[in-house]
C-alpha cells in the first residue's frame, strides 16, 4: 500500500503540473475539468491509501487491506477513465468511470468495518 500511495502521490502531482502547464493551453474547459475531477479524488484516496497503509504497520487488519485495493482500484478506474476521456474523447470511458466510484464506496465501507472492528477488539482488551 505505501509503494501504490507512493507512485499515486507522484502521479498525481506530476499529471496535476502537466495539466496546468500544458494541457490547460490545449485542452477545452470540460476535458480541464474532468483532469481536475480526477486529481481531486486521486489526492484524497492517495493520503486515505497512505493513513489505511500507516494504520496496517501498527495492527494487520484484513478489511483495511481490502479497503486499500478497493481505493486504489477506484483511482485506477475513476481518475484514470476521467484522464482518458479528457485525452481522447472515446466516449467508452463514460461507463468505466461509476465502477470507480462504486470501488470508492466499497473501500470506505471496508475501512469503516475495519475501524468498527479494531475497536472492538481495543474495548475487549481494556
């Protein structure tokens, strides 16, 4: 997970001066936006990655290691289809981009079960 958070976080900050520096000057409006959709959720799912990987070095939890794929799955396939669709105009790209969210859903759902449970397990132990 901190190798993935690692190579997400540089992505995104070198797509992100990319846009800004080039693609902005040939690139429409909505293709801009759909590139800055796509930083957005990749940036917060990148540090969500880095904290689920930083929480696993202190207790190995198997819904925080599924929480963690689900997210960077979600990176791949949301910022990554907004990426495409802003680059190329194949309108394919539409239908890839929900099955990112819907990985997004479901990986902060497992986190959520993880934590749940982790404290649990802290109450049971005090």
């Amino acid at each position: 997970m901190l190798i993935f958070a690692a190579i997400s976080g540089f992505l995104f900050v070198a797509l992100g001066a990319f846009g800004a520096h080039v693609l902005s000057n040939t690139l429409g409006a909505n293709e801009m936006a759909w590139i800055r959709t796509g930083l957005e959720y990749q940036g917060f799912h990148t540090l969500a990655i880095l904290a689920l990987a930083v929480a696993m070095l202190r207790q190995v939890s198997l819904w925080f290691y599924w929480s963690g794929a689900l997210l960077a799955l979600g990176i791949l396939f949301f910022s990554g289809s907004l990426y495409c669709l802003a680059l190329s105009h194949l309108k394919f790209w539409v239908y890839v981009t929900p099955v990112g969210g819907m990985c997004f859903l479901i990986g902060w759902v497992l986190m959520l079960i993880g934590a749940l449970r982790l404290r649990k397990k802290a109450e049971r132990h005090e």
